[in-house]
C-alpha cells in the first residue's frame, strides 16, 4: 500500500502571497507609467498625452507580468505534486 501523495510544505502560504502580491502588479505598473508620463507631460507641455500613453503601456506590462507569474505558479504546482 502505497502513501498518498503530500503536499509540499508552503503550499498555502505560496498561494496566499501570490494572491496578495498579484494586485499591487497592476496598480504599480500603471502608477510608474502614470508618473513618468506626468512629469515628461510637465516637460515638454503636452498635458495629458504621455501620462495617458504610459499609463496604459504600464497596465499592459503588469497585465503580462501577472499572467507570467501565474502560469508559473501553475507549473511549479503540477510539478510538485507528482509520485
């Protein structure tokens, strides 16, 4: 009779800090961007063009960012729960 297999140790603990890591992806990603574009938009007077500009481009990367880390987080679970 063969033992069940066993979680890894942290399971849990990893999917909690992944579900609390995942939001501040988006709000930093458009909250650098939104500054960037402010202060560019400041310097060369164009209002609100670049803060809208890379705002957006920093929602985009922490949109891809937090699907990288969670098809990550998906192989490093399937992986880990083998015989």
């Amino acid at each position: 009779m063969s033992d069940p297999p066993r979680k890894s140790p942290g399971g849990a603990a990893r999917q909690i800090a992944l579900a609390t890591e995942l939001p501040f992806l988006l709000v930093a990603g458009v909250a650098v961007g939104g500054v960037l574009g402010y202060f560019l938009d400041h310097w060369w007077h164009t209002k609100p063009a670049m803060m809208l500009i890379l705002g957006a481009l920093g929602f985009f990367a922490g949109v891809r960012e937090l699907l990288r880390r969670l098809a990550k987080s998906d192989t490093d679970s399937s992986s880990g729960s083998g015989s």
